[in-house]
C-alpha cells in the first residue's frame, strides 16, 4: 500500500467521511450494539451507497502521486483511515489489463469508480465443489456505485479491461477494517472452476 498523501485533506474526502461517521451514528441510533457489524443494517447499506455516489460525482480526489498505477499490478492508495478503526478508504489505480484476483469479502465493502471503466465479474458459489463459477460480468462506468456484505456469497474479480489509449481506471473504495489491516483482512481468496 502506498502512504497517504501529506497534503491537506481533500473536501470530498472529508464530505466522504463525515458521511460514512453519519452511517455508523445511524446504526447506532437505531440501538444496535456497537459490536454488531453494521452492514447487515439495511439503512447502513443505504447511506454507503448514497456516500459513494456522492463521492463518485466529486472532482479532484487524488493527488498526482496517488494516481500512479504499477506496471505488475493494480496499486492501492491509502486515502484515510478512520480514528476509531471502523473504515478504511483506498484509491486503486488500474492499468489496463490489471484485475484483482477472484475474492469474496471478510468485512464490508464498497467502491465508486472514479475515472474510466472496469468490468466485474460476479461468481456463484458451488458450496458442494468448494470453488467459485462464474454468472456474469458488469460494465462500470465512472459513477457506478457497488456495497456488499462480509462473507461468502459476494464473490467478484475487478478488473481494467480496456486498452482506451492505455489510460488508467481509478476506483475509490471503503473497506470494514482498520488502515493497518487493509493488505490482511480485506480479500478472501476464492478458487475458481476450471472452464468446460
């Protein structure tokens, strides 16, 4: 994971904070404990995904450092890290041809694209055979908004399949774990059934 930029913090990002705080004050208004995972709130879900199109919508997240792709792989940008460890908001930078390996999650998340186009690719589990199969590939735009649970049933690939003049696809994403836990206890690996 590459550091937080030293520069001041962005107004989006700010906004993009208070608003995920906002997520977990609702949650706890509602009397859930604060041990309960907040994603299995249904308003907590709801205002991640408002949060991220909110934030999607924004202009000027990233500083110049952190829009710098790897040649071998896509980068991660810590962005933030909530004080209290309950969230923690990367940038991803994809180069074309770069995808994430198939995971489901150990923690709640979600991501907005920013620039460019990724596709995803959505897996069902086969509980009987222990691996993933795959059910269908989405396009997503500059503003597509995705949520989900912590577990098993949301397994995926994020990929940068378009070579569009060799650009870069940037996504912002807020995962459930504190900041020093983000290259731990964020991916469940999946394995996936080898093709027909």
């Amino acid at each position: 994971i590459a550091p937080a930029s030293a520069s001041a913090v962005r107004p989006a990002l700010a906004r993009l904070c208070a608003r995920i705080d906002e997520a977990f004050e609702a949650v706890h208004a509602s009397g859930a404990s604060s041990h309960d995972d907040p994603a299995q709130h249904p308003a907590f879900a709801r205002r991640m995904r408002a949060a991220l199109a909110e934030a999607g919508a924004a202009t000027r997240w990233l500083t110049d450092a952190q829009r710098r792709g790897d040649p071998q792989t896509y980068c991660r940008h810590l962005l933030a890290a909530d004080p209290l460890g309950r969230y923690t908001i990367v940038a991803l930078v994809w180069r074309p041809g770069q995808c994430s390996p198939v995971h489901a999650h150990r923690t709640w998340c979600g991501y907005t694209v920013l620039e460019g186009t990724l596709t995803e690719t959505l897996y069902d589990r086969d509980t009987a055979a222990d691996h993933a199969i795959e059910a269908r590939r989405q396009r997503r735009d500059a503003g597509a908004v995705s949520f989900v649970r912590g577990g098993p049933q949301g397994i995926h690939r994020l990929g940068h399949d378009c070579a569009s003049a060799g650009a870069p696809a940037i996504s912002l994403h807020v995962y459930g774990v504190p900041g020093e836990q983000i290259a731990t206890h964020v991916n469940a690996l999946v394995e996936v059934a080898a093709p027909a």
